[in-house]
C-alpha cells in the first residue's frame, strides 16, 4: 500500500509552488524584449529566486524518503517516466506553432534529442529531478570505498563546469542548486521541519540581506556568485521550513490544497510564461499585490478545471515507458533463457 499523505509535507510543498508561481507571475512584468528592468519587480523576483528551486529540491528529497530508498533500476525507470512527461507536455505546448506554420521539425527534433528547449520552460524541473535520482541512486551503489561522496562531487564538479561553459543539455548544469538539497531532504527526511522560529527569522534576515546582491536562475545554470548562492540558498529553505512547520488550521489547509495541486500549478505555470506578454505598466508596488491577488486564483481555477487533462496525459507518457521498460527487462530475461538451457524447468 502506499504510505499515507503527509500533511505537513503537503503544505510545504503548496509554499514552494506558491513561490514558484509568484516568480512566474513577476517575470513578464520586469522581463523585457532588451533583458531585465530594474524596479519593484525584479527586486522581489531575485529574493524568491534566490532559494525557492533548491527549497524544492529539498521536499522532494524528504517525499523519497517517505516512499522508501529507490535502487538504481527504480530510479532510471523514474527517470525515464519523467523524460517521458517532459516530452509529452513539451509537444503539445508547440502545437500552436506548428499550426501557424512557425515551427521547424528539424530544430524540435534536435532539441528534444539534446534536452534543451521543451516547449515549456519550466519542465526543466522534472529533467532535473530524475536526474538527481539517478545520481543518488547510483551513488549509494557505489561500492568502492567513499564512493556514495565521490560519485556526489563528481556530478557537483560536472555541473559547475557545464554551468561556466553554458553547457545547455539534459539540465546537467541545474545539479549545483538540486543535488544538495534533494541530498538533505533524503537525510532529514520529517526532521527538517524542526527548524526554530529563531533559526527562520535568522533566515529571512540573511535572504533579505543577501539575495539582491546576486542573481541566481537554477534552470539556466546562473548562480551569481557561489558563496551569495550558497549563504542565500540555505538561509531561504531555513526561514520556508519554519514557516511550513508552524502553518495550522486554515492556512495549513488552504497551502495543502495548492501543495496536492502542484503539478496541474506548473504546467499552467508554463503555459502562463509561454503566452504572457510584456507587461511593464504594472512594475509598482500595489501592481505587484494586484497581479498576486487575480494571478493566483486564476492559476489555481484552471489548474483545477484542467487537471482531469493534465493528469491523463502525464498517466499515457508513464505507460508508455512503463511498458517500453517491461518489454525490454523481458527479452532480455528470455534472451538469457535462452542462452543457458541447462536451467530450464524441463531439464533435470
């Protein structure tokens, strides 16, 4: 049976997409056809940035220690479903383009075999994260003596190299502001929650002070300057793991809702950036709190009204995989059947 729902973890993770929704929606506002704009905007979008995808990283890190440690079979299998997904989602967002005849096949195929540019910008995240499986995975199948460190540094060192030399594939370059964190959920597992309210306040007052000196966009390999990274990185999950701990009653309901709903949030959260223009005139303040105040039910209406859709496509790409990965284990066995008759059931 599967373990039950963690409902505290639920309503951490409705924090985190609430994050990421909050940064998605601030974007097209401060992001203009010559790069950023200073104002209101991008000062707020630096300090959600600054920590918010390696807070993720970390709660998904503490749900694979709920489900239970994954082998390294298990963990491609993953892998691969999300891939799957990614593709999936990734297709139908440039149907539109096709449509209208923009689109060439050649550079789609060619992007999709390199992974990377999917359709939609934020299904960088599950490349990512089947990738930090994979690596956690093969880690602790590492026999060799440190081998579960050795093979975690290795992947960090590969990572900051691709990140300096813009390397663009298979999201390799995110593993500086994933792999650590997704490391430490599975550590702490339930135990991250037990942050202080001391260690959180401590927290915010670090990411305040820190975050806009630097500029960090994990899903492009841009971490600024490490150290500010690394500083703003933990201080934020501390001050979010304060907070997710201490959220009771309605607030802890209302977060727990967004938390169950947060994959139908993301993927209309990439259809939002896909077709959002350039929306400079609301780069003030009470434009901020107004774009919030309609933004987010409006996000949260039709990720409710779509998530029948959603689901059922996600569902079609982890069969298709699921299959794919069951027919290939079973020629393989049949194949070594074959190969060693003398282990038949027929023989004595």
């Amino acid at each position: 049976m599967p373990p039950p729902r963690d409902l505290q973890l639920d309503a951490a993770r409705g924090l985190a997409v609430l994050l990421v929704l909050s940064g998605h929606l601030l974007q097209p506002v401060f992001y203009g056809p010559s790069g950023p704009e200073p104002g209101p905007a991008l000062a707020v979008w630096r300090v959600i940035y600054a920590f918010h995808m390696p807070f993720f990283f970390l709660l998904c890190g503490m749900v694979d220690r709920i489900k239970g440690e994954a082998s390294l079979g298990e963990a491609c299998r993953s892998a691969l479903r999300l891939v799957a997904v990614t593709l999936a989602f990734g297709t139908l967002a440039l149907v539109p383009q096709a449509l209208a005849g923009t689109l060439s096949p050649g550079d789609a195929l060619g992007d999709a075999l390199c992974g990377r540019d999917f359709g939609l910008g934020v299904l960088w995240f599950l490349v990512a994260l089947g990738l930090v499986r994979v690596i956690d995975a093969a880690a602790r199948a590492a026999t060799f003596p440190g081998g579960y460190w050795i093979v975690l540094g290795g992947a960090l060192a590969l990572s900051w190299t691709c990140s300096a030399r813009a390397f663009p594939y298979w999201q390799v370059h995110a593993l500086v502001g994933a792999l650590p964190f997704y490391v430490a959920g599975l550590r702490l597992g339930p135990r991250a929650f037990d942050v202080s309210a001391l260690l959180g306040a401590c927290g915010l007052a670090v990411l305040l002070l820190c975050a806009p000196r630097n500029f960090v966009h994990v899903a492009t390999g841009h971490y600024g300057d490490p150290a500010l990274f690394a500083v703003t990185a933990v201080a934020g999950s501390a001050f979010a793991l304060a907070v997710a701990g201490r959220l009771r009653g309605p607030p802890r309901a209302a977060a727990g809702l967004l938390g169950r709903a947060s994959f139908e949030l993301y993927i209309v959260s990439g259809v939002f950036l896909l077709l959002a223009p350039h929306w400079p005139a609301w780069d003030r303040w009470d434009g901020l709190v107004l774009l919030a105040a309609i933004g987010l039910p409006l996000h949260l209406i039709a990720a409710r009204g779509l998530r029948g859709p959603i689901r059922a496509v996600r569902a079609a790409a982890d069969s298709v995989v699921d299959s794919a990965v069951d027919g290939l284990v079973d020629g393989l066995a049949g194949r070594r059947r074959r190969a060693r008759p003398g282990l038949s059931g027929a023989d004595p």
